[in-house]
C-alpha cells in the first residue's frame, strides 16, 4: 500500500473536479485528480461535446433539405449515421487529447481507478491512499429513469441514444426538458417521427412561458409531436418496438422510447456517508462556500443540488479552489447561470423569468419587453425568428433574459453579463450594437426598456 499526500485531492475527473485541480495547481496548490472512467467526464464523452455535434449535424442536415431556399443547388440524400458518429467521435477525441495535455503540463496527476472515500482526508484506489488537506468530491451524475420503469433494450438513456447506429423510424421522448427536447430535435432532422411525453404544462418547463409557448409552435411546424400534463404510466416492448401508455389511457406506438427524466447524483457507496458527510435524496448539501458538514470536505458539480451544468460546474471548481487558497471568490447564484437548449430553435436564458421576477420584485415593480425577431436583419438572412425577452425592475437593473433562435446561445453572453453586473437598461443603451447582427435584439429590447425604442414600437 503507497501513500501521496497533495493539498488538494478530487475524486472525478469531470468539468467541476479537473477544473477544481487546474486553479488549484495555478495557485501554487498540489492537486490529484482520480478518475474511473475518462478526464472529461459526461460533458465531454456523453453530455455536451458529442450531442452538440450531433446537433450541428442535424442543422446541417436542415440547411441542406433547404438549399433551395438560398439559390443554392444542392440535393439532399439521407443521413449516413457512421460518417455522422467518425465526426462526432473526431471532436471528442480532439478536445479529450487537449485536456489530458492541459493537466499534463500542469503536472497534475490524474490517477486511473475507482476511488473511495475512506476518511475526512483521503481517498483509497486499490491499496493506494491518496491523502488530501481538502478533499473536492466531483464524482457527478447518472440518468436517471422512473420507478418501476427499467432502462434496457428498446427503453434507452441518452448515453444509448447517442451511441445509435441508425436513425430510428419513429421514437418516443419521457420528458420535454433540455436532453428530451434536443435528441426529439436531432431525430426529427434527421427524418424520424417524434413524440414528447411531458407531465408539466409546456415543453422546457423551466424556461421563461412566453419562450416554452414559441419552441411548442416551432416543434408544431416541425412535425414534432408533444402531449403536454398527462404522466407515463407504463411501457411494454417487444421485437417491434415499445407501446407507451399514459395516464389518460392514450398510447403511443414507436421504435425506442428515450427516458429523459433527469440526472441523478453519483454518491452511493462511496464511503461519503460512513466519513460523515450528510447526503440530501443522494444529493451533497454544501454551505454557500460549497463546503459539506464535514470540514475540509467540499463537493462541486452535479452532486450539488442545483443546476446541472458544465460550466456551473467549472465555475464551482475554481471556486473550491480559490476557497481553499483562501481567496475568498465571489459567488454565483444559480439563477444568474446562463442556460442554453441546443433544439433548433435554441433556447437561452439566463436570470428571472418574467413571472418569477414579478413573484420575487412585485408585479408591479417589473418591465418587460419582447422584442420580436422578425425586425431583425441578421435573423432574416439566416432564416430564423423567435424573440428576445429582457426583464427589468422598474427604475432598476435588468434581472432575466429569455431567447428563442437559431443560435439563440451565442447571444447569451451579453446578457449575463448585464445581469451579473445589476446593469440597468439606460447603462446598455448608449453602447453601440453592430449592424447587422442578431445581438441587435438585444439592444433594441434594452433601448426600449430605457425609453428610446429604434426598430420596436
Ligand atoms: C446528454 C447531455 C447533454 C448535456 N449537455 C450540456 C450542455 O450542452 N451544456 C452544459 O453546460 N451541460 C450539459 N450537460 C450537463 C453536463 O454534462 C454536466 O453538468 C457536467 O458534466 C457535470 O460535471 P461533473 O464534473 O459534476 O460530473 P461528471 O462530468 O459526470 O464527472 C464526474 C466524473 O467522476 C467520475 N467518477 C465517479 N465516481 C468515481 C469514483 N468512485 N472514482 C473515480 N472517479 C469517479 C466519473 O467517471 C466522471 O468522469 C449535459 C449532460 C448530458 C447527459
């Protein structure tokens, strides 16, 4: 049995625990990252990395069927799922390459093995003890399914979905948040009929209302089909495919049924409740440092209740870091985090949705406007409508920012800076948007909202 000792010690190797090494190692820190899988971890073996190239396939795939409409000669013959996967495969591999080299030449030792936490300061792998004056918990999370409904065969899970092979004729989505409503996305450009199953009101139920109403119209055009406020009952499969009943009695006959009901935390048999360490439904409840009950113990990522994002996550690893450096970092809220649903048309937001923003502000202490992208000049060149809500507190700063277009994420990074900043619309408003782009939105919703409409009425 060997024993290393470091100041900081990460058990996962995904975006919140390699982050959480690389700042600590630039503070001057030692670090040990330990992984049972690959660095990287879901976001970029199974999350974001490989299903936006999915989604950028399937948007080529659209722009294709729709040459045409550009002047363009082009003939549109059908997906080739292995040309699809080898492009899919090149990204990752590329950018896991890159990220094993960034800890390489850091010098942070990133230690192959399942690891367990074996006291408040160390982690065992084997017969190795790998000690830690902190230790960062990182080990992330899985998707999860219903009870009594079991992932196997026709039923899938993302990590299945995206591993396809071939475009399936006709599918089943369980769940009309961000995974459901972007592989429902990818699969219809790419030619198969496709159903949502969702128990809330709307599709992205955690989206602004106005926003969920638009992407429901858009699915609509399509052909995407959803039914809204009725829950799964059951499944049954057979050689064919899957029969989906729900609660009302409708059934739903399709090839593969997608359970996308939400990711659980990884934290069972890890030793983290025999050292102490309080555990909420799986979840690790941290104090707003990220620090758990037990000192010296923080935890990052997806194990954190909250949002379950990448870049929330990168941002908790420095954060830990910085703590730990005694560095004292300013924290986020989750409601500040930018939010993005790759669908086509995307979804961005970040901060209030407008009714939350009146629960929290009062009614009548809150502005907002939509400003329709049918004004805007880029969004026409590019084929794409939708909107740009920005929500404001009257006399106050700019508190949410809701968008639906094609490349609706690209826009978002303005806005979470003038949410994070308290910027009020009469800052922003003398500040100069070029011409022609879909940023523009943005502007002309915030001179509208400062009392100087341009393009909007
Ligand atoms: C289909 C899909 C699409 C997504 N798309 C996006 C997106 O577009 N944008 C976005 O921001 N987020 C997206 N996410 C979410 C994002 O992937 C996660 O929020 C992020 O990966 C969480 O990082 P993490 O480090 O907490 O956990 P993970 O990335 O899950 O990393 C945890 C790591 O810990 C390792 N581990 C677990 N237990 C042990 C152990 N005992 N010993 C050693 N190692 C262990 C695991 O192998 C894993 O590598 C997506 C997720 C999915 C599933």
């Amino acid at each position: 049995m060997s024993e290393q000792n470091f100041d900081i010690v990460v058990l996962g190797g995904g975006s919140a625990g390699y982050a959480a090494a690389i700042r600590a190692v630039e503070l001057g820190l030692t670090a040990a990252v330990i992984e049972k899988d690959k660095l990287g971890g879901t976001c970029l073996h199974r999350g974001c990395i490989p299903t936006k190239a999915l989604l950028h396939a399937a948007e080529v795939a659209e722009v294709s069927k729709d040459a045409a409409k550009y002047g363009i000669k082009a003939a549109f013959d059908g997906i080739d799922m292995s040309g699809v996967a080898a492009y899919r495969e090149g990204i990752v591999s590329s950018k896991w390459k890159g990220l094993q080299g960034l800890l390489k030449a850091r010098g942070i030792p990133v230690i192959e093995g399942e690891g367990r936490l074996v006291a408040a300061n160390a982690v065992q792998v084997g017969d190795d003890r790998y000690v830690g004056k902190n230790i960062v918990l990182a080990t992330g999370s899985y998707s999860k399914s219903l009870p009594g409904l079991d992932i196997g065969g026709r039923v899938i899970t993302s990590e299945h979905a995206l591993e396809l092979d071939f475009v399936p004729k006709k599918v089943a989505v369980l769940g009309g948040g961000v995974i459901g409503v972007e592989f429902a996305s990818v699969w219809r450009s790419f030619g198969a009929e496709v159903t949502i199953i969702e128990a809330l009101p709307h599709l992205v139920p955690n989206e602004d209302e106005s926003v969920s109403k638009q992407l429901e119209r858009a699915f609509r055009k399509r052909g995407i089909e959803y039914s809204l406020g009725v829950r799964f009952q059951s499944v049954t499969q057979n050689d064919q495919g899957v029969v989906v009943t729900l609660e009302n009695g409708q059934t739903y006959e399709a090839e593969l049924l997608l359970v996308a009901v939400g990711r659980g935390p990884v934290t069972e048999n890890l030793g983290y409740e025999e050292v102490g360490v309080t555990l909420d439904r799986g979840f690790v409840p941290t104090n707003e440092r990220l620090e758990t009950n037990v000192p010296g113990i923080y935890a990052v990522g997806d194990i954190v209740p909250g949002l379950q994002l990448a870049h929330r996550s990168y941002q908790q690893g420095i954060f830990v870091a910085e703590e730990i450096a005694g560095l004292s970092p300013i924290i986020v809220e989750d409601v500040n985090i930018p939010k993005i649903t790759y669908c086509e048309p995307e979804i961005a937001s970040v901060g209030y949705t407008e009714a939350k923003a009146a629960e929290k502000f009062g009614a009548d202490q809150v502005s907002a406007f939509d400003y329709n992208l049918a004004g805007n000049g880029k969004s026409s060149i590019l084929g794409t409508t939708g909107s740009v809500k920005v929500v404001r507190v009257n006399d106050g700063p700019i508190v949410g920012v809701h968008i639906i277009a094609g490349r609706a994420g690209e826009l978002i990074a303005e806005a979470q800076l003038a949410v994070n900043w308290e910027a009020y619309p009469e800052d922003i408003a003398p500040f100069i948007h070029a011409h022609p782009t879909q940023g523009e939105a943005f502007g002309e919703a915030v001179l509208k909202l400062a009392g100087k409409p341009l393009h909007a009425i």
